[in-house]
C-alpha cells in the first residue's frame, strides 16, 4: 500500500527541518558579524601561539599559574588563597615574569569575555582597511621580488661561472699533480731497478 497523507506530512516536516538547519548554517557561515568573529578567534589563537613561541622562558611561571588554575576545580577556596603565594614565590626578584604572567592572563580574561558592541563595530569598520592595507603589502612585496629577480639571477650566473672556473682549476691542479707523481714514481722504480 501506498504512503498515507500523514506519512507525507511527516517526511515533509522532517525534511523542512533539515533544510531549514542548513540555511541556518549557511546563513551563519556568509553573517559579517560571524566572519569577524571567526577572524578575531582566529586572530586570537595565533597571536596565542606566538605568544608562546616567544615566551618559552616564563613556561615554569606559567605553568605555575596554570597548575594552581586548575586546582580550582579540586578545591576553590584553598586554590585561590594559594595564588597570590605561588605567583609571589614564582615572581620573586624577577618583573619581567610578574609582566609576562600579568599579560597571559589579560590574555586569556580577553579570549574567555565575547566581543562587545563597541569591539565588533570597529573590526567591522577597520576590516575593509586591513584588507586593503593586506593586500597592498601583498603587492608591494610581489613588486620587490620583481624588482630584485634579474638581479639575482646576474649573482646566480656569476656564481656559477666562478664555481665552473674553480672547478676546472681544481681539475687542472690534480691532473698535474697526478701526472707528475706518476712521472715521480716511475722514475723512483727505474732508479731502484738499475741499483
């Protein structure tokens, strides 16, 4: 037997809803406001990585405060009185760690609050700017390497050149060097033939 009418609403509802969550996503995927968020997270999280790329001597500091922020979770109120403790004994006699320690953690306070108005406006203000200014630096660069190409190739070739030129004088000094030890060396064995 056929599908009944009921069983036709039902597939259609069911197919309404996949189509309606995909042109949510789409929509979500193409918003100005959710490209800059993704761009700002993106930001983000490289400026993260550098950060620790660049800080690699503050890591025993860090992980300090790290260990001690995770302990939150086992024990709030012990954990939080130990902080201050820890990052003195970490810190002590040393402010560039005490700056580095005070700059992660407005670092990640800054990736941990959501964007506010004010902050979204001006990447959606400031975005065309960086764009442009991206890919004006793009070609600038592009007309550098241009620009310095027949120069680099003129020292390649003069590079090669002089290589070749070392090479065959290498070459030349062997074979003579060769020649006259075998020269050497033969009359050596005809002397100790004759005695």
């Amino acid at each position: 037997m056929g599908t009944t009418a009921d069983e036709l609403k039902r597939q259609l509802a069911v197919e309404r809803g996949a189509v309606s969550r995909d042109l949510e996503a789409i929509g979500d995927r193409v918003s100005p406001n959710r490209i800059a968020q993704r761009r700002s997270a993106a930001v983000r999280q490289r400026f993260v990585a550098a950060k620790d790329r660049v800080m690699g001597a503050a890591d025993g500091a860090t992980s300090s405060v790290h260990d001690a922020a995770s302990n939150v979770a086992d024990g709030m109120s012990s954990t939080v009185a130990n902080i201050p403790q820890q990052a003195r004994q970490t810190t002590q006699g040393n402010p560039l760690a005490v700056g580095l320690i005070a700059f992660g953690a407005g670092l990640v306070v800054a990736t941990l609050l959501p964007e506010s108005e004010s902050e979204q406006r001006l990447v959606s203000a400031v975005q065309p700017q960086l764009e442009h200014a991206a890919s004006s630096a793009g070609e600038a660069a592009q007309e550098v390497a241009e620009s310095v190409k027949p120069a680099m190739q003129e020292a390649a070739q003069d590079l090669q050149q002089h290589a070749q030129s070392a090479a065959s004088t290498v070459k030349d000094t062997a074979q003579q060097t060769v020649s006259a030890t075998g020269h050497d060396a033969r009359q050596t064995v005809e002397e100790t033939l004759r005695h």
